[in-house]
C-alpha cells in the first residue's frame, strides 16, 4: 500500500489460535447467521410483546394479538404484490 493507512491493531500481526483465527476466536463452534437471525427477532419480538403486554388492558392487548394475527396472514399477500405496481406521473 502507497501512502495508505496502516494495518488495523497497530504494527504487530495478531497471535493465531486454532482455526487461524485470532486467540479467543477459534474455541466456539460459529452460529449459523440465519439461526442468529431468527434468535435476535424471536427475543425482540418477545420484549415488545411483554412491554405492551404492561401497557394496555386485557381486551385491548387480546385485540392487539387477534391484529398482529390477521397481519401475519395478509403479510405473504401483500409481498407478492408489493412489485406489481406502476408509478403513475
């Protein structure tokens, strides 16, 4: 490199592990990132309903799952014809 910055972590190359990763790096199996994914949106999608769960009365949260219920189902619809539509000028 000319004129360009210097390596990341300073002058020294980092000390290889096990797997050619970097000490501390190599020892846990990796994640698949789908399944990380779907654990992050799992626990997110957990937490808000616990939140809202706090905020609203009994019939109102009832109502708000029976909404978030009808959603889920129209979701696939509504991707499916999410390209369909023409700008008009």
């Amino acid at each position: 490199m000319r004129g360009g910055r210097p390596p990341m972590g300073g002058s020294e190359p980092p000390i290889m592990g096990e797997g050619n990763f970097p000490d501390g790096m190599g020892e846990r199996p990796m994640m698949n990132k789908e399944q990380n994914v779907e654990d992050i949106q799992k626990k997110a999608a957990e937490a808000k309903k616990k939140k809202i769960k706090k905020i609203l009365t009994p019939e109102q949260y009832a109502k708000w799952q029976t909404e978030q219920a009808t959603a889920r189902q129209k979701a696939p619809q509504m991707r499916m014809h999410k390209g369909n539509h023409t700008n008009k000028i």
